[in-house]
C-alpha cells in the first residue's frame, strides 16, 4: 500500500474514534441524586423543596436551593446565575450539571411551569356554530 494511504487510513480512524468519545462524554440521562455521583454530567428531574427555601448571594451571584429528587431525596443545588423568574411556579424542575459530595452544581436549569390550558373548564366554551 502506499503511504499517503496507511496515513489518511490511520487519520480517518483516529478522527472517528476521537468523535465517538466526545459523543459518549456528552450524553447526559436523567437520574436521580445518587445516581449522578457515578456520572460527569446528569440531568435531575425534581421539585423545590420549599421547607428548605432558597437564596440568592449577591456576593458570590450563586442561587442556592434544595430540589427533591424522584427518589424523594433532598440535595442543595448551587446554580451559577440569579433566580429565575417563575421559579415559585413551577411544577417540576430539571437541573443539569454533577454532583461534587453531597451538592449538585447546576450549570442548566430547566423549569415545566404549569399549563394556562389545563384548567380549563369545557362546559365553559360556548359552540360558536350555533347561532
């Protein structure tokens, strides 16, 4: 074989491999609080552990609060950015990051805010095509 051959061959390969890594790295599932120690990076889906409250340090420009996990386990979550807005309301909370001991760093948080539509009444839409 000719050398140009062997070389793109073996760059083609390493490339692909390199690829391969990064991508198995990268993905993250969703898990619990235990589960997260053993992974780089984890998705939690939870809820607010409001008897805990939360804060927001302006000295450090950390939100600091603890989120319950499926499991029922309750963690501190440290988020690097202000509260967001509809915190207070949302039913269910996604954070993103790992674990380091027993605190989770978040460097994402997702929020499922409660649907304007789900508690709607259908008796109280009148049919328009009745006159």
């Amino acid at each position: 074989m000719k050398p140009k051959l062997i070389i793109g061959i073996v760059a083609i390969v390493g490339f692909t491999s390199l690829l391969m890594y990064n991508f198995g790295e990268s993905i993250s599932t969703y898990t619990t609080f235990e589960g997260a120690q053993e992974r780089s990076t984890a998705h939690i889906p939870g809820v607010w552990d409001e008897e805990k409250g939360a804060e927001f340090s302006l000295e450090t420009k950390r939100f600091t609060f603890y989120m319950k996990d499926e499991d029922g386990v309750s963690r501190k979550v440290v988020y690097p950015k202000p509260k967001p807005n509809n915190f207070e309301e949302a039913d269910q909370l996604v954070v993103i990051g790992e674990m380091r001991g027993d605190v989770f760093y978040a460097n994402e948080m997702l929020m499922k805010c409660p649907s304007k539509y789900n508690d709607t009444d259908p008796g109280q839409f009148v049919d328009a095509s009745q006159g």
